[in-house]
C-alpha cells in the first residue's frame, strides 16, 4: 500500500441515490444495504469524475493510505462487461496521463516531476467548477477563487501567488455552458457562507464574461461579497486588479 489519492463517502450525507455509481468509470463504487461505497479501493484513480454527480456531497477526496490503483484490472473487468465501456475507459485514461501507447501502466505518485521539484499549495479537489458540489465542506468560510483555465498555462507561480489559502475552481466562459456556471455559483452562494470571490482572467476578450457570470451569480444569491478581478497577460504578468463593490 501507498498513500495516494482515493474517494471517501460520508455515509451520513449519502442516500443512496446512485448518482454516483455512472460517474465512476472504473466501477469502483456501488451501492450496498442503501449507501454508495468503495467496494474495491484498487479500481479507484482518486481523480474525483464521480464527486459532480452526488447531489448531497457526500464524495471527497483524501489522501491515505490504500491498495495501488491497478488500471489493467479495470479494463480487464470492463472488457468482460463491455467492449465500448473498456475503450471509452482507455480514453479517459490517456487523458489524464495514467496510460501510454501500447499499454497500460499506473502512474507512481513519485514520478510527477512537480511532486519533486515544487510544493503544492491546492487544498481542495475537484477543482472543475461543473463537478464542485455546492455544499462541499472545503467551500464553507472559503476565499473563492475562480479561475480562467488557460491561466495556470500563462501565469507562472500560480501556487505561491493565488492558491495559497483560497479554495480553487477553474473553468472556461467560453467553451463551458455561462447559464450553468452562473446557476452553479448561484447555488454555491446560497447553500455556503463565502467570504470572498477573486477571478482570475486572461487579457483575451471571451476570458472577460466570467466577471459577467459572476456578478449575475452574485445579485441572483443576493448575497454581498468582496469581489476582487486579476487581469492576466499573455505574457503571465499581473495587469490590473480591480475591487468591485456590489
């Protein structure tokens, strides 16, 4: 066993609603005796994609110690349920880096060259906005930070200058869906006292409507909190920051 990342289920909040168990694409959870549980801690990836669908917020990730992630085991179970479910599994896994051409292979934690080289202030997870349940326990009294996911790309010390005590959720205005985002921090206001929202945007025009769907989030909640925007360069400097009373 390592410490890694792994899902852990509040069984108080859980009603065993089975959203979850779609949103698992190894199959690692199921539902027994009325609750969701991790029935086998091998096939879990600890990477959250079930974490958006527990309308309760029952599902987080922790880091513990716990059996490797074995993704040959998973494809080789979804192989035996189906064909489309294994090759669709082998996509999501080449998109977070846990297989190469020609195989599969788990990824040590210890290979990650930022595990060596850098110290990771990211205290919450998931941090997609779409998958953050709104009464996740790591938002409550949070200092919010939203996130243009193109500035970690652009913005060289994101950890040490934004991270650093603030709660994170990262998303896109442009390719994302702005009513869901703005109905997504509508009901994040609403359920969970926040004590302040900075964004974090690019220079580029389609990165500015997160500032629009904020405010509309903000007056619907008709809540009242400091606001503060931080205007990226292309180049990765700081150009501008604005605090915006409501």
């Amino acid at each position: 066993m390592n410490k890694r990342s792994i899902i852990k289920i509040n069984e108080g909040k859980c009603d065993g609603c089975g959203q979850c168990i779609p949103g698992c694409p190894e199959g690692a959870l199921q539902i027994v005796d009325g609750k969701a549980r991790l029935v086998t801690e091998s096939f879990c990836d600890g990477l959250g994609a079930c974490l958006g669908h527990c309308p309760q917020g029952a599902l987080h990730v922790e880091e513990r110690d716990a059996e490797d992630y074995d993704a040959q085991a998973v494809l080789d179970h979804l192989e035996e349920q189906s064909p489309e479910l294994a090759q669709k599994h082998r996509e999501h896994l080449h998109a977070h880096g846990l297989a190469q051409p020609g195989g599969v292979q788990s990824r040590p934690a210890e290979s990650c060259p930022s595990k060596q080289v850098y110290s990771s202030t990211l205290t919450n997870w998931p941090v997609k906005l779409y998958l953050i349940p709104p009464a996740a326990e790591f938002l409550k009294n949070a200092d919010l930070l939203l996130v243009a996911d193109c500035v970690p790309f652009a913005y060289a010390n994101m950890h040490k200058d934004f991270f650093a005590g603030r709660t994170v959720a990262v998303g896109c205005p442009k390719f994302d869906d702005p009513e869901a985002y703005e109905e997504k921090i509508c009901n994040i206001l609403e359920s969970v006292n926040i004590n302040s929202i900075t964004i974090l945007y690019m220079e580029i025009t389609c990165c500015q409507g997160f500032i629009s769907i904020v405010n509309k989030a903000v007056k619907k909640s008709e809540t009242n909190i400091p606001l503060e925007t931080v205007l990226i360069s292309i180049e990765g400097e700081v150009m501008e920051r604005e605090v915006i009373c409501h």
